[in-house]
C-alpha cells in the first residue's frame, strides 16, 4: 500500500505531545511491514533544529485556490519519504498549537495545511503514483478530510487527545478558503474536529477505553453528538513503543544495560540516580519517580497535596516536569524541607526520563501529553511498575494487581484526588516490600510493547476502507 500520513508532530524533531513518538513508531512499524509511507507535516522549526536534511523542491506545488507552496523533500531513517510545507508566518513557530492557549489564526493555519496536503494527493495521482489511503493525525490535520472531500482517497482521523479540538471563531470563516462549512458548524460554533470526524472514513483514537470515553458528553462536550452518529464507532487502538529507542538492553542513555531476565544492573541505575540528584543512597528503600506535566488538571495538585504523607512513607521521590517549568515551582520550594528524601526536576528531556525510570522501582504516571499512555510503556519496558489514574489508555494497558501479587501489571486509582492517589501509591509502596514485587517487575518487563501489532491493526483497517 501506498499511505500517506499529515501531521504536525514527528519525533524527535517536533515534540510537543505523546502523538510525536505514537506517529513516529508507527510510520516505522509500517514500512518495517513493505509498505510505501509518506509523511506530509508544516515546516517547523524542529526539523532544522533537529539535523534532518531536506531539498527544496524547483518547482512549487500548486494548490487549488491557484495559490503556490514551496515544498523540501527529505527521508526518515525508517526509509519514509518526508515532505514539508513552507508555509511562512504560519509554522515557522515556537508552537504548533499554540504558546499557553491556542493561536488565533489557527483556522488559517491548519486550513493552508489541509490545502498543501490535498494538492500532494492531486498531484502523485497526475504523477502515476495515487495514494492510496491518508491516515491525519490530531488537530493540526483536522481539516485534511475536508480539504480531499470528492478525491475519491479514504481518510483516517486519529483522536490523540479530544481537549484539542481546534474551535474556531465565527471570525475565521473567510480565512478557512473552503466554499463549504457546513461540517465545521457545531452549537454555533466552528469545530474543526467535528469536520474531520463527520467527514473522515474512519475514526480512531488511542485506546479502546478512550474511545468509549470520548463519547461521553462530560469529557468530550458537544463533540460527543458527533462521535455518537459515526456509521462505526470510533476504533481504539492502543500504541505501543519504539524498540530501537526504548529497550534498556541496549540504550547507551543508562549507567549500565539490563532486560527482564537479568534486571540486576537495574540496581545500578538506581544507585546512579540517587547520587546525581542528591537523594540519601538507601539502596533498599523504593525510589518513586513522578513524571509527567504538574499541571493542576494533570494530577498536579493531587500530587502536592499528597506529598506529606506521601513522603512519611519511607522512600525516595523524584518530581519529574514535563510541562510548563512554572508547575513545577511549588515541588522545588519543598525540596530543602525533605532534602534527601525529594528531587524536583522542572524540565525533563527523553533521555532523562529513560534515565529516571531505568532507576526507579515504582513510577506514578501522570496524564500530562494525552491520553496515549506512551509514559507508561515506557515505565513499564524499564521495570518501573507503573501507577497510574485509571482512564484512557491506562485501563487497557494496566492490569491492577492483586493484593497477592499473582497478577497485575502495575496499580490503579480511580480519581486524581489526594486520597485516591495516596492510596494508589500505598499499595504499590506495600508491594514493593513483597518477595514477589521481582517476579511482579519480572512480568511487567516481559508484556510486548511493540508497535507491530498496533501497525497491522492499521493496516487491516486501510485495506478495509480501499475502494475495490
């Protein structure tokens, strides 16, 4: 097949969210499969910055309002083609989506993506070379189904989190460029994700149980009406990790190397962590690490309010931000207070994170980047049994341990308030001072996260959606 992808965020040049690494593994997973991928995306400033090397094209591709866009072609290392639209003042950013809240010509922005997108799939088919289905992601690409409307080219549209759902105002109907709007109206507003979900050959999102999540009102508000009418409901498929990159076997980022089989140089890595943020070297006591955005709608205030009894507990905690640094601030005023026993972190790349998990025995994921789930694989492939709030695709990828520890992935809670948290955190802390916590960090270590499965799940569903 030959599958086209439109999106905004590609791992590791363009990473705001956990829809850069799920799109990047999966575009690999795909070609590791013998398939053609191209990936169409915004020329963003990560791209350079990131060291990819890119041709610009001599000629400009043509788009169907009559106007031109430069394009540069490059290639992933997974053997992708990659194509990149400069589209100036509108990409060439801090942001995709915007800095603090959303930009207010994100209606021009994503609509002159949508347009270069579709011209790419007149054009290959001019050229001999149709595509034959386009997979957009998020809402960056909210506007592609509508931009190949009568193209005869199945679309799939992937919901990586329903919070962006790229709102329009009334205002922008002339900077859109489409004759009709009538798939962006919604409760008197303009919604470019009801476009993209009414108009879409097929929807999913990024696990089963946030694609019945999704459907209820109070999470997804108006949009649930549109979700509701879909011919076949919204597909859930849960992601998986990149092994290349996530595989502490092998990973050069970590003190020393181990697997499920042989975890003992895990110790290592524990011991290594301890030391470089300063926490009290008690090797036996279990190290917690909580990554994710600190965020009050995140879990972030529960985690604080927590805190206290959390830390009467006998361990070691380390407060890893992935959002905007001022969430982390009130972690790091307690640092002096609980010195050698709490480590804040206010920024937090890849590589560390990997770090502090192959260090950690037990790690709290908070949902900061998306319901995906991706910090959780991650915890789960370096043997840091995770802890997670039971939603999104957290439910599908944690089985909740018994108290006997026969069974069970990692430990769940039900509401990010501080006692459901704290209790989470009890019974994973109580766990850990099992005989049987090895064989538990034994068995999370084992389950396969590999996107080889997620991608041929995609695959089926292409193939479905192609016209005969």
């Amino acid at each position: 097949m030959d599958i086209l992808l439109a999106l905004a965020e590609l791992a590791p040049y363009v990473q705001e969210t956990e829809a850069s690494d799920s799109a990047s593994a999966l575009i690999k997973a795909l070609r590791q499969l013998g398939h053609r991928v191209t990936v169409a995306a915004p020329r963003t400033p990560g791209f350079e910055a990131g060291g990819l090397l890119a041709a610009r094209r001599l000629t400009p591709l043509s788009l169907a309002d009559g106007s031109e866009v430069n394009v540069l072609d490059g290639q992933l290392a997974s053997g992708a083609e990659l194509v990149l639209f400069d589209l100036p003042g509108l990409f060439d950013r801090e942001s995709v989506y915007g800095e603090g809240r959303e930009y207010s010509d994100n209606a021009a922005r994503f609509a002159a993506f949508a347009r270069a997108v579709a011209a790419l799939v007149v054009q290959r088919k001019e050229f001999g070379k149709a595509v034959d289905v386009v997979h957009a992601h998020d809402a960056v690409a909210c506007l592609v189904p509508l931009a190949l409307r009568g193209q005869g080219v199945p679309v799939v549209f992937t919901i990586h989190d329903i919070e962006r759902r790229a709102e329009f105002p009334a205002s922008a109907r002339s900077s859109l460029g489409f004759s009709d709007l009538s798939s962006l109206e919604l409760a008197g507003t303009l919604s470019g994700l009801a476009s993209a979900i009414s108009l879409s050959s097929a929807v999913t999102s990024v696990s089963a149980h946030y694609a019945q999540e999704i459907l209820d009102p109070a999470r997804s508000g108006t949009l649930a009406a549109v979700l509701a009418k879909l011919p076949e409901p919204v597909l859930g498929i849960a992601g998986g990790v990149d092994y290349a990159t996530c595989n502490p076997a092998t990973d050069t980022a970590l003190e020393s190397r181990f697997d499920a089989e042989d975890p003992s140089n895990k110790g290592r890595s524990k011991v290594s962590i301890l030391k470089k943020l300063e926490l009290e070297l008690a090797v036996d006591r279990p190290l917690l690490v909580a990554l994710g955005d600190l965020g009050a709608a995140q879990g972030g205030d529960a985690l604080f309010s927590a805190l206290p009894e959390l830390l009467k507990l006998d361990l070691a905690l380390v407060v890893a931000n992935t959002g905007p640094v001022a969430d982390a601030e009130r972690f790091q005023g307690l640092v002096r207070e609980y010195s050698g026993d709490l480590a804040c972190l206010p920024r937090v790349d890849e590589r560390l994170a990997r770090q502090l998990y192959a260090g950690a025995d037990l790690a709290l994921v908070l949902p900061g980047g998306g319901p995906g789930g991706n910090r959780q694989l991650f915890a789960q492939r370096y043997g840091a049994v995770p802890v997670a709030h039971a939603s999104g695709a957290f439910v599908d990828a944690i089985v909740d341990a018994d108290a006997e520890l026969e069974t069970g992935t990692g430990f769940l809670f039900d509401t990010l308030e501080p006692e459901a948290l704290l209790g989470g955190l009890s019974r994973a802390f109580s766990a850990y001072g099992s005989p049987k916590f090895a064989r538990l960090r034994r068995r999370v270590m084992r389950l396969d996260l590999a996107w080889d499965r997620p991608a041929r799940r995609y695959v089926q569903l292409y193939r479905k959606l192609i016209p005969v």
